[in-house]
C-alpha cells in the first residue's frame, strides 16, 4: 500500500511487509568518484552507505541520486526510496 503525506512528515509512508519499511533516506552526496547516502536505519542508528554496500540483512543499496537511492531486497526486488520516504517498487517485481 502507498500512501503520501505532507513533507512537512518525518515518518515512513508506506506500508511493506518486508525490513525496508524502517529505512530512511537522511541525505546524498553525488560526488566526482563516488555517491554516497546516509541512511537510518529501524534501530535508530545512521550511518554513510555507498553505492553496491549492503545496508543491513538482504538491503543493499544500487544506486544514489540526489534525491533518492534504489535498494534491492533480498536478492530479488528492487525499490526506490526517496528523500520525503516514499517507497516506490520498480517496475519488474
């Protein structure tokens, strides 16, 4: 299910019945060399990521843009995750 709300809203907006429902997109950093994404995570820690690095469990993070990331769960789905929190699942899954 996706929902929207105002920006102003801090919180997930979307319901999934899988891990990356806690994942938050903070901020981005595109880079000459390299993009990197800062990212909280449901225990509450945040921490840097770069592209292809694996978030925690089956989430590894695909790619940075400025203003979303695409994760990859499980080895099979991949989402795109923007900086409002929006989950949005690629075409594919």
């Amino acid at each position: 299910m996706i929902t929207s709300t105002s920006e102003e809203e801090s919180n997930q907006v979307n319901s999934f019945d899988n891990d990356i429902n806690g994942i938050r997109l903070i901020g981005t950093v595109i880079g000459d060399r390299e993009n990197i994404a800062l990212i909280s995570k449901p225990d509450g820690t945040t921490n840097v990521y770069g592209e292809n690095e694996f978030i925690y469990g089956n989430i590894q993070l695909l790619d940075i843009t400025h203003d979303w990331i695409s994760v990859r769960l499980n080895a099979e789905e991949n989402y795109d995750i923007n900086i409002n929190g929006q989950i949005i699942p690629q075409e594919g899954n």
